[in-house]
C-alpha cells in the first residue's frame, strides 16, 4: 500500500471516528440486560437440569465477550465522546468483566502501538518467538514456550490466569489512579461475588459465574489469537516496521457468521479497528465495506482459523508462522544433508 493510498485511507476512516451517543446506549441496553436476564435464568434451570443450564451459560458467555467489547472501545476513548464516561462505563463493564480499566488500558495502548514489531514484544500480546530464537533458547525456555503455547494451556489454563492473576497485580511504574483502579475493581468483584454467594448459595453462583467465565475468557483469547496469527500474518524487524502494514496485514479479518459477528461486537473487523482504534466497534463493518483496499486484506474463516493452533514460531526467512512439527522436520534434514556430505 503506497503512502498516497495510505493517507487517501485515513481520510475516508476520519468521519467514523466518532461515536454516536445512540448506538452506545442501544448497544448498553441490548447487551448487559440480556447478559443479566441469562444469568438470572440459568440460575433457575438449576433447579431442573444442569443439562439445561449449560446451553444458557454459553449464550450468557457471548453476551460477556460482547461486555468485554464495549470494555475495549471505552479502553480506546471511542465509545463515548465523552472521557469521563468512557472511564465510568468502563469501569462497570470491567468489574463485570474482571479487567481493571485502566491498568488494561495501558498495555492495550502498547499493544497497539507495536502490534507485529519484533523487537517490542511483550506488553498486551500473546508470547511469540522466532525460529531463531527458539534454536538459540535453553532447553528450559523451550519446554517453558511448548507450554505456554499447548492449546490446552493457553485456552484451558489461560482464562483462570487472566482473571485470577494478571489482572490484580499492577505494574511496579503504574500511576497512583491506575493502582486505586486495580484495587478498586478487584475489591468490587469480591464484594459483588461474595453478596451473589451469600443471596443464592455459594455452589449455585459457582455452577452459573464458573463456565460463564472460563467460555468466554477462553473465546476471548481465541479471539486475540486468531486475529494475529494466520498464514500471511505481518511481522517486522523495528527498522523495516510500519503501522499501517502491521494493521492491514498483522490484523486479521475473522469473517463470523452475523449471529456470532453481532455478540462478538465486531471485533473480527480487526484490521479496520488496528488501523484505527478510535472508530467504535458498530462502524467497523462499514468502514471494512467502504474501503476498496480494506477489501483484499488476509480473510480467515471459522475453518481456516483452525489452522492457527498449528502456527506456533515466526520464520523470519520465508515470513510465516511454522509448527514446532516443521522445525523438527528441518533439523532432521539438516542432520541427514550433513551426513551424506560427510
């Protein structure tokens, strides 16, 4: 993408980023009020089946994920105009959510900010490490990174350490408002949980806030994860590095059937909301259908992004993710190669 059309781009994003005070209260309404009325019934079909609850938790985990987006765009100052609303709305939606608002703030900016730069890596993203890197690494660090990119690790462990751990501790430079947020969101979840255990019974609020936790934490790491390794995925050294590149082509479109699209907030529409966070998630589609050249970016689908579980190393040679299976296959070859010529 030349510079021309890079700049011709921003200018057709410019007039969708802003937000509409009634799309945010439609999307506020249509969203926690549903999430709430799933819970409530989830909690009565207790009494009849847990068979039937378990359909309803996973609904009510959808309308969580789709919490979580509004979290994410007041996180990007894009869902209200104005900024106290975005930190109060924000603030509510990630005590529900369990992410303090401005402590995830912070490390989404930085995200952001160095999305597929590979030599910022580290802060808001997902642990990725070259083949060289890998090769170069200790047996330790090795089995450490297996691990912590083994599918059920990541997405089975992962949840419990995003709520439980990463988000209740803050950075040792964090300012004294993001410190009182921390404390102030955690403090608040405890008191909300304990208030729901002592009204309905610490096992029921278990059996309903449990699943409902771990299914969406587990689809929004999918989610994060699909949307930045796919097969012609974007990384760069800090000198060849460019943030438009990083957004169109580190981004992922994630094509989801409408259904899932709407609980998900758009988020799919990953490329369109890196190369501009402040558009709020209900102008992501169009943005995507206005733009010719947002039109040809990577598209994954529900098939293909099956296929990220596999991408587990950035080949900085060929540009692409390979398995740990390749690598060991080229190890082999080389041994083999280095036979035949002794």
């Amino acid at each position: 993408m030349t510079k021309v059309m890079q700049k011709e781009l921003k200018k057709t994003i410019a007039p969708f980023e802003k937000s509409n005070l009634k799309n945010s209260t439609t999307q506020i309404l249509n969203t926690i009020i549903p999430f709430f009325l799933l819970w409530y019934l989830a909690y009565e079909s207790l009494a009849l089946s847990y068979l039937m609850t378990l359909p309803i938790i996973g609904l009510a985990a959808g309308f969580l994920v789709r919490i979580f987006i509004i979290f994410h765009d007041c996180c990007h100052q894009s869902f209200f105009k104005n900024k106290k609303a975005n930190e109060m709305v924000g603030t509510f939606t990630g005590i529900l959510t369990l992410f303090p608002y401005h402590q995830w703030r912070h490390c989404h900016n930085i995200h952001h900010a160095t999305s597929s730069n590979l030599n910022k890596r580290g802060t808001g993203d997902i642990w990725v490490m070259t083949v060289q890197e890998y090769s170069e690494a200790s047996f330790w660090q090795r089995m450490i990174y297996r691990l912590y990119r083994n599918p059920l690790v990541m997405f089975g462990l992962g949840p419990f350490y995003l709520f439980l751990i990463s988000n209740r501790f803050n950075r040792k430079d964090a300012r004294i408002k993001e410190r009182i947020n921390t404390y102030f969101t955690t403090f608040s979840a405890v008191i909300l949980y304990s208030f729901m255990s002592w009204l309905i019974g610490w096992q029921a609020f278990l059996l309903v806030q449990g699943p409902i936790l771990f299914i969406s934490g587990a689809l929004g790491i999918w989610l994060f994860y699909v949307q930045h390794h796919f097969e012609d995925s974007y990384f760069e050294s800090e000198e060849n590095w460019d943030f438009v590149k990083a957004a169109v082509e580190g981004s992922s479109f994630y094509k989801l059937p409408k259904i899932l699209q709407w609980l998900t907030g758009n988020i799919g529409y990953h490329h369109v909301h890196h190369l501009s966070p402040r558009v709020p998630n209900y102008y992501l589609e169009e943005v995507h259908d206005q733009n010719i050249p947002l039109n040809s970016v990577p598209t994954v689908t529900i098939r293909s992004s099956l296929n990220a579980i596999r991408y587990r190393l950035w080949d900085e040679g060929s540009k692409q993710f390979v398995s740990f299976r390749e690598i060991k296959r080229r190890t082999v070859k080389q041994k083999f190669s280095h036979k035949i010529v002794d």
